[in-house]
C-alpha cells in the first residue's frame, strides 16, 4: 500500500533535512585526530578545517560524504514538483549550517548544495565546482564562493526559469546568512568592517 501523500513528503523533507545535518566532517576529524573542529581553527565545522588538523586522506574522505548528502537529499525527492526539490534542498543545507547534532554549529554549505545540484541542477553544480577551483589557484576559495553563491539564483533562473530561481534562492540564502553570522562566536566589534570581512573571506579577520 502506498503512503498518504502528505506523510510521503514529511518522510522525504525529514530525510533531507536529517542528510543535511549529519557532520561528516567533525566525525572525520574525530575518529582521525580527537579533535572536535568546533573549536579548532577558524571553529567551522568543513572539510577544510579538516584537512587542517588531519590531512588531506581525510579531507578527501570529508568531501565525498558532504556532496554525497546532499545528492542523496536531492535523489529523496527527484522528478518530484519543482516546490519540494526546493524545500528538500533548503532543509538539507539548514540542518548543514546548523547542525542539532552540534547544537547549532556546522559548515558553510558549498559541498552539500553542490550534491544538491549535482542531481537537480547540474549547470549550478559547475558553477559551484568552477569557483572552488578558481579559488583554489586564487589561494582562497572564499571570495570565488560568494561570487558564485550570488550568481547562483539568476544563473538557474536564466537556465531553469522559476522553479531554477527558487532553487537558487533556498541553497544561497542559508550559505550567506550563515557567512554573515559566522560560527556563533562574540564578535570582536559590530562594525561594518567585520561583516564585510565576513561576507566576502567567511571569517572575522582578514
């Protein structure tokens, strides 16, 4: 027997959401080296900070599983109407950023939603992988992500219409809140200068 319709799509944005906020790289760096990434390096819990205090078999490691989640979030609800594929996508990259396992701690969302639209939107996936790229031979993959966080919602839209725009909007939005508010930690100053700092190199001090 099938299930109700309405319990099918709880059960598909719950398993999004649940994907989303498993973090694979605390416990990469955890079962490698003891250390919880929450408070270690720039406190992010990423792939990066992975391979800062464990290497790169385990960064390796902690990158498959985050773009594995998140193509598996986007598998949950593929062919299915353009609204859920968006709400499983937010929710995947929400439970990311703001683990419950983490009590509330997490990473940016760049590998995740680049799983998201390895499945549901492949033009934006080359998007996301061509500015980590770019970034990588820049010496800083933060400004190039931004660049291509904000030119996700159009870049869909031009290519997907508006089920693409609102896929966009619901996998940039969390990514930039979360830049903007970085790890919970005080913050040194409320000026414009920090937050600038944070938006454009994901961290508080340059």
């Amino acid at each position: 027997m099938a299930a109700h319709p309405a319990i099918s799509v709880t059960l598909r944005l719950g398993g999004s959401l649940l994907l989303g906020s498993i973090p694979f790289s605390n416990i990469v760096a955890r079962s490698v080296t003891g250390h919880d990434l929450r408070i270690i390096g720039t406190g992010t819990v990423s792939p990066t900070n992975v391979y800062r205090v464990a290497g790169s078999r385990p960064f390796a490691t902690a990158c498959l599983l985050d773009l594995a989640k998140g193509a598996m979030a986007a598998v949950l609800v593929k062919d299915r109407h353009a609204a859920l594929v968006a709400a499983a996508a937010g929710l995947t990259i929400t439970g990311h950023n703001w683990s419950p396992f983490l009590r509330g701690a997490g990473g940016r969302g760049v590998l995740p939603a680049t799983g998201v639209l390895l499945v549901a939107a492949p033009p934006g996936a080359t998007l996301m992988v061509g500015a980590v790229v770019v970034g990588y031979l820049m010496g800083d993959t933060a400004p190039t992500c931004l660049v291509a966080e904000v030119l996700l919602t159009p870049a869909l839209a031009a290519i997907r219409g508006r089920s693409g725009a609102l896929l966009g909007v619901v996998l940039s939005t969390p990514m930039l809140v979360k830049r903007l508010l970085g790890n919970g930690r005080p913050a040194p100053d409320h000026s414009g200068y920090l937050y600038k700092t944070r938006i454009i190199y994901d961290r508080d001090v340059r």
